[in-house]
C-alpha cells in the first residue's frame, strides 16, 4: 500500500525513520530519472559520512558495527601451554560518535562526466547551525554560481531553512535553480495537504528537461521499507499543530487509530 497521505506523510519525519526514508526516497528517485535521461547522462548517487561526536548524556547504543569480535579461550602454544594474552601499555578513551549518511542526486555528463545537475534532500544538519551546515551552505554556493543546474528539496518542517532566497510561508517546499534564469530560482511551496509535485530537472541545453515526480518517489520508498508497520506508533517531529493533527487522522491507518484509541 501506498502511504495513505496525499502529499508527504509527517510521520515520516521521525528521527527513527528518517534517515532511512532519505536514502531511499533519494534511490527511488535516481531510478525515476535513469529511465528518462537518455545515453547521453548517467544519473549517480553520491554518499558521505558525518561524524558527530556525542555529548555524555547522548551516548548510548546507536548501532551494530559492521566486524564483530567472538570471544575464546586462551590461544594454545605449539607445546601445548597456554600462553596469556598481554594487556596494551596504556588505554586512551575515544570519544561516542552518531554516524549519519547524507546522500545526494547527481545527473553527469556521460562525455566527460561534468555534475549537470545535482539534487539535494535537505537533512536536519542542514537546518541547524554547525559545521554541516557550514558545508551545506559551500556546497550550495558553488553549485548555485558555477556551470550546475540546483534542486533544493525540503520534506522537513522543522530547522531554519538555508538562505537566500527567503521562502514564503510553506510546510514544504523545492527549489530550482537553473543556470539559464540566474539570478531567479524557481520555488514550488508546498503544504501538508498538497501533494507532492513533479518538478522540471533541466539537463545541458538544448536537450529537454526530464521529470521527477516526488510524490511517486515517496510512494515507491513508503512500499519498499514497509513503514506503515511502525511509524505511527511515534508522533511526528516537529508535533503537528491541533489543527493538522486533526486533518491528519483521517488518514491514518485502522490499526494505528485502533492503537491510538484509552
């Protein structure tokens, strides 16, 4: 099934799902403009890592590592004796880390493998001040002064939004900056009971744009991950207002109304 909202689904917007609903949305959508662009591009998606050192009152499990270590009993010499394990001459503390994966679209060249147009899903480090942000923004002005086409996505209401320009009061909202309109970008403002549009992505002129429809992006990560089976156990974050909380119900599944019920 799909997600049962009309545009974005709030519930996605928990730290529980979210960073598994942005690498896949930016999946889905790769595969939406792969099967439009043609054999002149290739469509790519770019991953980083952040690290983020936790404060002491945050540190907690976040996670399984990817090796894991089986213990065992002492290891046997060749004669037969056990031979006893030597402790390391000091031990330094390392300091609890969060890893968050930020992914992002790239639409290249095929000739010369030149960034054509790069997409961006806005995370909540992008809505924050600190060093992610810092790079955020770099990353956005280079982009938006150089030989690249911009797309901006924000399918999160909370944060404070990078600027310029300042977008109209919106939930949501995408934003295109095309090379060929600078210095006007185009903005698509969108509220919670709007669906999600299907935005122009521009390619080199003259070649036509191709389009990526969001709401079939979100739609297509929603049945994938399967996540009507736990998201609405949690609230939205940021909460809804009591207004978009009310509008919200009707759409929410049987079972997690049943759930929601003293």
């Amino acid at each position: 099934m799909p997600s049962p909202f009309p545009g974005m689904n709030p519930f996605l917007e928990q730290d529980d799902a979210w960073e598994d609903f942005h690498h896949d949305f930016i999946s889905r959508a790769r595969e939406l403009l792969a099967d439009q662009v043609g054999d002149r591009y290739f469509v790519k998606v770019e991953t980083r890592l952040y690290l983020h050192e936790l404060e002491a009152d945050e540190r907690s499990y976040r996670g399984r590592a990817d090796l894991g270590v089986a213990t065992s009993s002492p290891r046997i010499a060749a004669g037969g004796t056990a031979v006893a394990s030597r402790p390391a001459p000091m031990e330094l503390p390392v300091p609890a880390v969060d890893i968050e994966k930020y992914s992002w679209i790239e639409i290249r060249d095929n000739r010369d493998r030149r960034v054509v147009t790069a997409i961006e899903l806005l995370s909540p480090t992008n809505k924050k001040p600190g060093p992610d942000r810092d790079d955020y923004l770099r990353k956005r002005t280079m982009c938006s002064e150089g030989p690249t086409h911009f797309v901006e996505i924000d399918l999160r209401r909370g944060g404070t939004r990078p600027s310029p320009p300042v977008i109209p009061p919106c939930d949501y909202y995408v934003l295109l900056n095309r090379i060929q309109r600078r210095p006007f970008v185009g903005i698509w403002p969108i509220m919670l009971a709007d669906r999600l549009p299907a935005i122009p992505i521009p390619l080199h002129a003259p070649d036509a744009d191709v389009t990526l429809d969001l709401q079939v992006a979100l739609n297509r990560a929603y049945d994938a991950a399967r996540y009507g089976n736990y998201i609405y156990k949690d609230t939205p974050e940021p909460p809804l207002t009591a207004e978009q909380a009310a509008w919200a119900n009707q759409y929410l599944p049987e079972s997690a109304t049943a759930e929601a019920k003293p």
